[in-house]
C-alpha cells in the first residue's frame, strides 16, 4: 500500500510512569560492558497487528451516537493498555528512567515511558495487502533524534528509553508499536517485556501471575563495565561501524514452511549427519545472494556476515534466563567466492559450501567466546575493535543479521486476542537483516535493507525466488 493513501493522526501523546515507585536501592542500574558497546541513539521497534470486528474509529462525519461509543471504545483500548503498562513498568522499571550523562548508568527516577495514541485512516486489510515498510515506519512512535544535548554521541539523556503508539484503524483493528533503546535491552529482553506487558494485561494486572516474567537488571555484575570516560579505550561512539545509516530501501522475503523444508533437504548433505537448521539454510542463501548482487563486476567480493550469539545459556554454568540487558556476543564468518573455471568470469557461490562454512565458523567461534566467569570485558571489546577493522576493508561486502525467531512474540495476547501479523518496519541501517517467524512458527520472514541499486538484483534472483515470495499479502 502507498504510503501517500493513507493517514495516521496523532490524537495525544503522554507518559506513562510505573505504577508503584522503583525503590530507591534500584534508583541507579550500571550498564554492562555490552550495553556499553551499542550506541545511545540506536532503538529498534516492533510492530503487532490485531484484527478486530468493531468500528473503534467512527464514520468521520458528524458526532452520531456510533462516533460517540467508537471513542468511548477507543479509550477504553487505550486506557487497559496505560494501566498495565504502569503495571509491566514496576518490574522493567529502567525502561521508565533515562541515561545518565556518561551513558555508563540508568538512572531508574520514574521518568516514564512515552504512550502516543493514534487513528489510522484505512483498514488492516489494505495494510496487509502487500505491506508497505516506508509506511510502517509512522505506526511506531519517533524517538528524538541526536541533538548534541549529551556526550559522546550527541544523544540527549531526556529522551524516552521506550516509547509505545497504539495505532486504532477504521475495520476497529489496532496495531501496538513499540520503540525501545538498544542501549537497555536486547531482543530477548524485548520480548519478555511484550509477554509481560500481556500477561499483566490478561491477567487485568494479577501481580501473582507474572513473577516468574520479572527480570534481573544485574548484567554489570557478569559483564564488568569499562572506563570509557577516564581511560584511553575509545567510546561506545567509535565503535559504531555495525550501524550504517545509509540511503537504503527495506523489503519482505517470506519463506514458506514447505519451502524451508525443500531447502533444508537440498542442503542435508552439506553437514551430514546433522539436518542444518531452517534459520542456518535461510540465512546463507540471503547471504549468497546479498555477495551475488553487491558485485559490481563478474568478480563477486569476499564478505563478512555478522550475527549475535544469546550468552545466557551459552555460559557454564548457565546464565539467568531473566538476564535483561544486552546479553549477547558478536560473532562474525567470512567467505570468498571460487572459480568454476580457469576464467575469473566464472567466479560462483557454492550455497552447500557456504552452509557448511557459516556452520563451522559459527561452532569455532562459540567455542572460543568466553563463557565463564570471570567475563574477560577487554577481550569483548578487543573482538568488537576487530570487526570494525574488518568493517573497514571497503574491497569487502559486510552483512549483518538480527534472529528473532522462537520469539513468543505470537503469544501476545492484550485481551482482544493473539496477533495477525507480527513485523519490523523499515529498518533504517544498509546491509541489515532480521528473520522473525511467520505466524505458523515454521514459515520465516526476512525484512532486508539494502540499496537501492543491491536490492534491485537481489529481489530478482533466480534461486532466491525458488524458495521466498516478494512482499505476498499477510495471510
């Protein structure tokens, strides 16, 4: 859908600060060294649709007695969401506090959360159409942008550390969007705040039905923080290279579960015994297509493809699952491609080959992440250091990757029901990639940012589009 049809009106904006106050033992949380490393600026959204049956948003004309009772469902909507939000904020109370001016702390003063409430002028249904991803991108509340107002990397410290828009269409569906700051959470700590925000709404706020959701903000004390600000270690701001910010256009691949499985059965021999993954087989067929379409010439470049490992139930012994923060480590594969011939012109991409060596350099690179306490935070900084120097070969493609599948991001019920469709607007940063389930668990959709001139290639290739749909219609 054009993202000129249709028209998201602002109807209030407020906050929203948690429902008991934060003690004042947990009034400053310290960051860990891996919050350290992400950028002050940096949020990701989310977006989850819900289909609905009743006119929420009236006819537009004048003030019937049906214009008067959508509003009043309207505010009804809006307002279960405000109170157990309030509630959800007592148990991830950071998310309702701001930066401290080093960005090195949280100070956890009851700030609060930004809550927009917005009417969207069309239905879901012409939203699900062939979704358009420009478009989303005003279904998610806008967090500041950098304005100089901080250190570091010119980040105001008063800005929201999540921010939600609870988006009312006409056909009576509503869409949540969700902002958090990446210097907080990281995927997994957004999810456990979405099922916990749901259950909590559900539940109509029974706090007896969400302890075993509460998390633990004690990341510092397993990933000691580094003295950025008094030391000759550089900022979280030059360490930034991953973000590419790039003119870049965001597009949807969606990998049926028939066609993962056709895929997965293609490339069972590259690691037999073991079957590859369906996250493993679509990951490096994005990849082999991303290195074919970067390629300027016959010769395809040599490329980096990063993603994040989820350290939790990676250490020994393992790490509390309630772990919020960004618990992750940074794991980067190369690969070259090879000539078919004597001909440099018949440079190719073995997909089996590129399996087995996302497959292996993974494994070798799990094991020799650290894994045990003590955390060694230089050693972490140093592997990032290294990235960015490998990010700085400009005769290399670099992709990055983001998992979101396993999620429960489908279980999210507020009260009217699971999710319809669960997404990721335009994702702002070139040469990036999320996968997050379809609504089966089995299917998968990939939302890639690539430029313009890449995507144009990519989209068209051959053997991607033996095993992924462009854009379909959200079923």
């Amino acid at each position: 859908m054009a993202p000129d049809l249709i028209k998201v009106e602002i109807i209030e904006r407020q906050t929203v600060k948690p429902s008991s106050p934060t003690p004042h033992s947990s009034r400053t949380i310290q960051l860990s060294v891996l919050d350290q490393m992400v950028l002050s600026h940096v949020y990701f959204p989310t977006l989850l649709f819900y289909s609905g049956n009743n006119n929420i948003t009236g006819s537009g004309g004048g003030a019937t007695s049906t214009d008067m009772a959508a509003m009043r469902m309207e505010r009804d909507y809006c307002q279960h969401l405000i109170r157990s939000l309030a509630k959800t904020l007592t148990h991830f109370y950071p998310l309702a506090g701001r930066l401290s001016k080093g960005y090195d702390m949280i100070q956890c003063t009851d700030d609060g959360a930004e809550f927009v409430t917005a009417r969207v002028k069309c239905s879901l249904s012409q939203i699900f159409e062939h979704p358009d991803f420009e478009m989303l991108t005003g279904l998610v509340p806008a967090v500041g942008q950098p304005d100089g107002d901080g250190d570091g990397d010119g980040v105001s410290t008063r800005l929201p550390l999540l921010a939600v828009q609870a988006n009312l269409f006409e056909c009576g569906g509503i869409a949540i969007g969700l902002n958090f700051s990446h210097k907080v959470v990281d995927g997994i700590t957004a999810s456990a705040f979405i099922s916990c925000w749901a259950k909590t709404a559900l539940d109509d706020g029974d706090d007896d039905q969400v302890p075993f959701m509460v998390p633990k903000f004690d990341a510092a004390s397993y990933f000691p923080p580094l003295d950025f600000l008094n030391s000759s270690q550089p900022s979280s701001a030059e360490l930034v290279g991953i973000i590419k910010q790039d003119k870049c256009i965001t597009k949807r691949f969606v990998f049926d579960a028939s066609k993962i499985a056709t895929l997965q059965s293609n490339l069972a021999s590259a690691l037999a015994p073991h079957a590859p993954t369906r996250v493993l087989v679509v990951s490096a067929l994005i990849w082999k297509c991303a290195m074919e379409a970067s390629s300027k010439s016959s010769n395809i470049p040599p490329s980096s493809f990063l993603l994040t490992m989820d350290l939790r139930r990676r250490f020994e012994p393992p790490l509390p699952k309630n772990l919020a923060g960004n618990v992750v480590g940074i794991l980067v594969v190369t690969a070259t491609a090879s000539l078919k011939g004597q001909e440099e012109s018949n440079e190719t991409i073995d997909l089996k080959d590129l399996v087995a060596k996302l497959s292996k350099g993974i494994a070798q690179q799990k094991e020799t992440y650290p894994t045990k306490l003590p955390f060694d935070s230089n050693e972490a900084l140093q592997r990032a250091r290294e990235y960015e120097k490998l990010r700085g070969n400009v005769d290399m493609y670099h992709l990055c990757s983001g998992i979101w599948c396993r999620f429960p991001f489908y279980e999210a019920d507020f009260g009217w029901g699971k999710p319809t469709w669960v997404s990721v607007p335009s994702i702002g940063c070139k040469d990036a990639f999320y996968l997050i389930d379809k609504k089966d668990r089995k299917g998968i959709e990939a939302l890639l940012s690539l430029s313009e001139e890449i995507m144009e290639h990519f989209e068209s290739n051959p053997e991607l589009l033996k095993y992924a749909s462009v854009n379909p219609r959200v079923m």
